[in-house]
C-alpha cells in the first residue's frame, strides 16, 4: 500500500530527527599531517643524508561558504577533532537520507488520488 509506505519512511525521518539531535559539536573538512623544515641550517631537518623534517603538524582542511581554509590543530586536540568531523560526516548523511526520503514521500504524494 502506498500510505503505508509513506508512514514507513516518515517513521524512518523522525528516526533521522532523533539522532541528529544527539550529535554533538562538528566540524567539516579534513585532518592531514605535515612536515616541515625551519630556518636553522645546521638542523636536523637540513641534513644532507639523513633529513628529519619536523612534525608531525596536523592541519585541518575544510571549504565553507566557497573558501577554502586550513588551519592548524595542536597534537593534543586531534582526537576531539576527529571525533568532530565523525560528526560531521554522520550529520551529512542524515540529512541527505532526510532529503532523499522527503523526496520519494513527495513524488508517491502525487500518484495518491485526492479523495
Ligand atoms: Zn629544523
């Protein structure tokens, strides 16, 4: 039946609702490591054999609102920032599963004889 597909996925959305509300902080984008050198010529990161760069330096990636950024994470905050993005990326495709199903819900509307 065709109303009952609609509770289905109006029950799946309010299900959707339910764990977007338990999503805690997010950010978007993405973590990358650098390595870098300095100034100091007599360095380890200048070695002509046996370079070590320094770092790992995390940075975050991210476009928003058309610009792109980067900017740079200290070593202590690289777990809360993933957990961030996790986040993120779950608020994604909640809300475009929302979409799709409101989606399908509207064009099944349609086929619906007004009674
Ligand atoms: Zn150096």
């Amino acid at each position: 039946m065709t109303s009952k597909k609609i509770q289905e996925w109006q029950k799946t959305i309010q299900s959707i609702k339910e764990e977007l509300s338990q999503l805690g902080d997010m950010r978007p984008g993405s973590l990358s490591e650098q390595y870098n050198v300095c100034g100091n010529p007599t360095c380890r990161c200048k070695d002509p054999k046996n370079p070590q760069k320094h770092g790992p330096y995390h940075q975050l990636s991210y476009t928003h609102k058309g610009k792109s950024t980067t900017e740079f994470v200290k070593k202590d905050k690289v777990a809360e920032m993933k957990r961030q993005i996790r986040n993120y990326q779950t608020f994604k495709t909640l809300t475009e599963e929302w979409v799709e199903l409101s989606v399908k819900i509207g064009k099944l509307r349609k086929k619906i004889p007004a009674s």
